[in-house]
C-alpha cells in the first residue's frame, strides 16, 4: 500500500524540540535512545489530543506522528467527525519507533534495564511519560515531583499540582479531552497496570486541562 501523505500538512504545524530532553524524556535510561524521536504535532489549546503507542517507519522517516497507514485511518475518522488533523494535537506514549514495531518486546527491554540500574519504572513506558505529559500540559506535584497520572492522587497529605515551567521553544498543549489509542497510551497516562477495568471508560479528571479521557 502506498504510503498516506498529509495533503494539506507537508510539514509539521509546531515545531519540535532537537532534543527530546527538552520535553522531559529520559533517554539515557531508555532502550531506544539513539533513535530518531517523533514528537507529537498539532493545535496549540485544542479541544482534541490523540494519544497512541508509537511511531512507526514512516512516521520516523517524515518526522510527523500518525502518517502511516494507522495516520490515513485516523485522518479520515477525524474528517467523518468534522474536524481536521490540524485543529487537534496527536501524539504518542512512546516517541521513538521501536525495533520490528514490537511495543512489547520494547517494554520487556526497558523494564529490564531499568531494574538492572535500580531505576523506579512504571510500566509501560515511564522513560518518556514526562515528555508526553509535559506535552499535554499535566501537572507535577512540587512536592515529590510525580504527575498527575489519572484521577490518583501522588500520596502526599497535601499535594501541590504545578505545572512545570515551559521550556525554551516548547509550548503545552493542554487539551479539553484526550482519545487514548492503545493500552500503552491507557497505561502511560492514567499510571495503571491492566487496563482491562478500564476499556470504554471514559475517565473524567480533576485537573484544569483535560476534562475527559476516552479509550474507544
Ligand atoms: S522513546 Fe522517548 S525516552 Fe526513549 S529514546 Fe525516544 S524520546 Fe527518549
Ligand atoms: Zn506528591
């Protein structure tokens, strides 16, 4: 099949970061760090973010998330549902492709590694949740420094949600409602194992940001 070209978008609406680190993402203890990142693209403020799993080999190779043949299906869901790619922002929970598409083999690595350098992981992919949550604008407690995952709290008496300060050519884009595509965007944005519980819940959340996440 031949590749989906964004028809009006031949470049990126936002610009990204050179630096992956930059938006928060830990590289140094993610298997895939090396790799060309995608970062998610779209609206500034919109009312609509959509969250996958990963990047595949086109996507890596335009630089631009969802341009594949997953992108031509949700451009066109999009389109059905009268909007356009360029009024919502679209990302995913992990922004580099992994080796043969294979998420789960990639999550096994990174849980691994982590584990051999006593890092503390969540599953599934916590080396770039920072970044993804920086992204769409979910605040960090300025007291033990998690974010707010879901409607739980951090576990502190009294938490402080900050949002972190945006840094140098990055801007948040907090939407109004997020549309998680896959269990790895489930499990990274809501911090949850098993999301079995969870499939067609739509989650309403406390923050100022997001007002409800929904897994189809
Ligand atoms: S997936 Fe995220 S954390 Fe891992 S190397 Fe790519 S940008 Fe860094
Ligand atoms: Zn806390």
């Amino acid at each position: 099949m031949r590749a989906w070209r964004p028809k009006q978008q031949t470049a990126r609406l936002t610009p990204a970061p050179a630096d992956p680190r930059a938006w928060g993402a830990r590289c140094d203890v993610c298997p895939l760090r090396g790799a060309k990142p995608v970062f998610g693209d779209g609206k500034v403020n919109p009312a609509l973010a959509v969250v996958g799993e990963a990047p595949g080999r086109e996507e890596e190779a335009i630089g631009i998330p969802f341009v594949g043949k997953s992108g031509e299906a949700l451009t066109e869901s999009l389109e059905r549902a009268g909007t356009t790619r360029s009024m919502v922002f679209i990302d995913n929970a992990v922004a580099c492709f992994p080796p043969g598409g294979d998420m789960k083999a990639f999550i096994q690595r990174a849980k691994k590694q982590a584990k051999a350098s006593g890092v503390e992981w969540h599953e599934p992919v916590d080396c770039c949740r920072p970044r993804l949550f920086f992204a769409l604008g979910i605040p960090q407690c300025s007291s033990c420094g998690k974010w707010k995952a879901g409607p739980d709290s951090c576990g502190c008496k009294a938490p402080r949600w900050l949002y972190p300060k945006p840094k140098e050519g990055v801007e948040r884009r907090p939407p109004k409602t997020l549309l998680l595509l896959g269990n790895a965007a489930l499990e990274s944005v809501l911090g949850v194992d098993g999301v079995m519980a969870r499939a067609g819940y739509v989650h309403a959340v406390p923050w100022r940001g997001p007002d409800a996440m929904v897994k189809p």
